[in-house]
C-alpha cells in the first residue's frame, strides 16, 4: 500500500511503502554511497505474480538483468528456468546447482566454441536467426532444438531492441527449412517487443508474424511447437504503464486470435519486470554548479553515473523515479527548481538528464542523499569495472 503523500511519480512506490522506505534510510546511514539496494521479497511477489497471469507460459529468467547470487538461488527454488547469453552464465547457473534442463541459450551471436561447450554440458535449445550460426549450432551441436528470432521495431517500448537482432519472416522459414537439412530441428520461433514496451498491440504485431510463419513451415513439412515471446513486460518508472494483468489477458487474447485453442508451447523471458522494482540505487550530491549567468539550469553532479550503473540513461531512455530523503523531494515544504543530472566521470558523455528537467529542492548541497527507485535491473551489470578507477556498483541483498 501507497501511504506517501504527494507522490510526485504515481507509480514510484507501488511497491515501496514509506515503513519500507525508512528501513532502506536506516540501513544506508552508515552505507557509503553509491550503492545498490535490493529487496528479494519484491521479486518474489513479481514471480509469484507472473506465475499467476501466465499459466499458459514457461518463465526463463533473463539474468542478464540482475545474475546477484541471491537473485538466482531465490528464482531457481521457486521453480524459474533461465535465458542465458554466455557460456559465463551457464557456469554461474551451474555454479549455484541450476540443472543444465532449465536453460536456454538466447543468444543468436555466438562462438563455435561456446556452441561446443554449452553442448558439452546439455543445453539441447538455442536461438539463431542466420544461416552462417545454423551451421555453427549443427556442427557444435548436432541434433539440437533451434528456434528462430524474428525482426521487431520495438515502437513504444523505452528501450527498443531492433535491427540487431531477428530476422524477417520469410527469411525465418528458410532458416527453418536449412535447419532440418542441416539435422537440427526446427522447434519454433521467437521475437522480442522490446525492453518496457508499453504498446500491447506489439505482441500481437509479433504473434501474427508467428502464426505465419508456422503456416509457412507447415508447408514445409515442418511442425513448428514453440513461441519463445522474450521479454518487454515493464516495471514502474515514472511515465505509468498498464497493470501487468492487462498486458497477460490481452497476450492470451492475440494468442488465441492466432492459434485458436491450439496455443503453442509458451516461453517468456522475463528480466526487467521481475528485478527492477526492487532496487534502490542509493548516491550522494557531491556538487551542485551554475554555469552560464544566462541559463537557468544548475548541474548538479552525483557519485555515480552512466558509468556506475545508470547506463539506461542514455538518450535518457529510461526515466527513473528520483526521490530526496523524505521521499516527496520535500514538496509543498520548500522551493524546487529544474536541474541538470550528471555523473562523476572524466567523460562528457556522463550526462544522465539534460533535456528532462528533473525538480530537486533549491537548497540541495553536497552530502545530500537522493534515492533512485526501480533499479533493480540493469544497473549491477551495467557497471564499469574501473573507469576513471571508480569501482563497480557495491550490492546490498535483503530479505
């Protein structure tokens, strides 16, 4: 329950009571700035939930988006399979006793070694969308499961993933029929709208895309069984999104639209909507600057930046919500003004928010805290290693 007062982000603390907030103050006081604070019992309950509004789907976790030790072991007991990217992530996995059955490499650009390797140790699926990485998975994998990713735009999504990945659809069933020449089989396709989409209409966009496809396969000779439908699902940042209830009963719906009651094995790839509402990134002030007698925009700069974990920032795609030490940004009790957000690095490219103003009180100094909700994703594994000798994002878990 919501019981902060003039929430300046309606959907800021849906998942973060005040209680909880002044636990997460206690906590830090004596914590050095900046650093990441996640909340496993968020997780838990988006897992929960995502179970309960996909029960037609298999959930594999993307890791990518949060691989802390206590994330994995907490999803794994709960019964979650896992999208892995890398032969690193197949060995944290196996590391933390995840069984080889649970995984599915994701990844369409990868090694002839790494095919090997993850062959080596039982993955059996994995996605492609060229003809030169089919017969990299025939040779280093023979007779393994192959699902092939199709092109999306990923319009209105805050963070699109086009171009890059996928294929088009003709082109998918060509692949599907090399595949089978090749002595893989051809086991289904997979798309992905684009990271916090917020157009449900892109998945029926992508369903259709599928159901020609398996038309065209079936052709073929080729009985298509999966949709793997990645990830896309969003989390609360500040523009609000639709309730995840909806985003479920509207993706049945273009799943039945298309395949009528012979809906296809499911699989989503959930990263962003499980983690991201579970973190706080916790950073100090540590100046703020007026420029230009002529503009009316303080810079103030932070202890961390693009380079400390908020590389989502970029283009200032992803809007977090930003709150001052009493939460409300100390609305209605002193001045605001617009101020310009930037990092601590040597780099003019640490810039967090130029264009969009974000409002912080007019007596903000150094030492100051400020408390960047809804980064539980991307933010960890984002962080450099040692750019400008900064270290990477230090992890706090809690229950």
């Amino acid at each position: 329950m919501n019981d902060i007062p003039e929430d300046p982000y309606p959907s800021a603390f849906s998942y973060l009571t005040s209680d909880e907030f002044e636990r997460l103050k206690a906590f830090s006081k004596d914590k050095q700035t900046p650093f990441l604070y996640i909340n496993l019992s968020t997780i838990e309950k988006e897992y929960d939930e995502l179970v309960g509004l996909f029960p037609f789907a298999s959930i594999y976790y993307a890791i990518k988006a949060n691989p802390e030790k206590q994330v994995i072991d907490l999803l794994s007991k709960k019964g979650s399979c896992f999208d892995v990217a890398s032969i690193y992530e197949i060995n944290q996995l196996l590391d933390q006793g995840v069984n080889i059955d649970k995984m599915s490499y994701g990844n369409t650009i990868k090694k002839s070694e790494d095919i090997a390797y993850a062959y080596s140790k039982g993955i059996r699926i994995y996605a492609s969308d060229s003809y030169m990485d089919l017969e990299k998975i025939a040779k280093n994998a023979p007779g393994s499961k192959v699902y092939i990713r199709l092109l999306s735009e990923g319009v209105g999504a805050d963070w699109p993933l086009s171009k890059k990945f996928g294929t088009t659809k003709d082109i998918a069933v060509d692949l599907l029929v090399k595949a089978k020449s090749l002595g893989l089989i051809p086991y289904g396709v997979s798309f992905h709208v684009g990271s916090q989409q917020r157009n449900i209409q892109s998945w029926d966009e992508a369903l259709t895309k599928c159901k020609y496809v398996f038309d065209k396969a079936k052709e073929s000779g080729i009985e298509l069984k999966l949709i793997n439908m990645g990830g896309g699902l969003p989390s609360s940042y500040i523009k609000a999104t639709e309730e995840m209830k909806v985003y479920a009963e509207s993706i049945k719906e273009f799943l039945t639209k298309n395949f009528g009651e012979n809906i296809p094995e499911i699989i989503i790839e959930p990263g962003r909507s499980m983690v991201a509402d579970s973190g706080v990134l916790v950073t100090e002030v540590i100046l703020v600057s007026h420029k230009e007698n002529e503009d009316k925009f303080d810079w103030v700069y932070l202890d961390t930046g693009k380079f400390g974990g908020l590389i989502e920032t970029i283009d200032e795609s992803i809007k977090y919500p930003i709150f001052t030490e009493d939460g409300k940004n100390k609305i209605g009790t002193v001045a605001q003004k617009e101020v310009i957000l930037a990092g601590p690095t040597c780099d003019s490219a640490d810039v967090l928010y130029e264009k969009y103003k974000y409002k912080l009180p007019e007596d903000l100094k150094e030492g100051d805290r400020l408390y960047i909700l809804t980064t539980g994703a991307y933010t960890n594994t984002y962080s450099s290693v040692y750019f400008n000798g900064f270290p990477p994002l230090k992890v706090y878990i809690a229950d």
